[in-house]
C-alpha cells in the first residue's frame, strides 16, 4: 500500500528587510526621517569595521540623509496626489465657483 504525501509547494524566502521598511515608511515623516539617518549610520560603522577604512563611514552616513530625503520627497508626492484628487470634487473646484460667481449681476441696487 502506496502512502502519498501532498506536495509541498517551493515558497520564496520571505525578505529580511521589508518589514523594518514597511515599518519605517509607516512612521510619522520627522521620525522616518531620525530613523534613516540612524541606520545609515549604522551602515557606515558596519562598513568602517569590515573594511578598516574610516571613510566608508561617510558612505553609510550618506546613504542614511538620501534615504531622509527620499522619505520627504514621498510624502511630498502622497500629499500632492491626496490634494489633486480632492481638488477633482465638486464642492472644492475653484472654477465652477468662479463661473457661478460672474453670473450674479452686480448692477444698480434697488432699495
């Protein structure tokens, strides 16, 4: 009598870093921002250990303000995007309230 066994399936190995990502990206902007920064320190004090050099920390230090940067530029672009669609409703279109303005008649007052 022949026992099978289901076939398991290959799973990809699931990242290291993504959820320190994601986690980060969830912060509020001035702590992503201190967060970055810090591991790209980090980085460059690994990268000064390992290679001996004391100005590869200044590549890691590097890394951690252009990840500061990215951070901001993301927000930034979220923001405008959130803004433009909110600027697509009715109630918020400066356009149409112009127009229904130049129709009110602003001749002589009749008291």
């Amino acid at each position: 009598m022949a026992v099978e066994f289901p076939q398991q399936e290959e799973q990809e190995p699931k990242p290291r870093l993504k959820p320190i990502i994601e986690a980060a990206d969830s912060l509020s902007l001035g702590i992503s921002m201190v967060v970055a920064v810090l591991m790209g320190v980090g980085i460059g004090y690994v990268l000064k250990n390992l290679t001996a050099t004391p100005w590869t920390f200044w590549i890691g230090v590097a890394i951690g303000i252009a990840a500061a940067i990215l951070n901001v530029y993301k927000a930034y672009k979220k923001q405008f995007n959130d803004f433009e669609e909110l600027a697509k409703e009715d109630r918020y279109a400066i356009k149409k309230q112009l127009q229904d303005d130049e129709d009110e008649d602003y001749g002589e007052k009749s008291y």
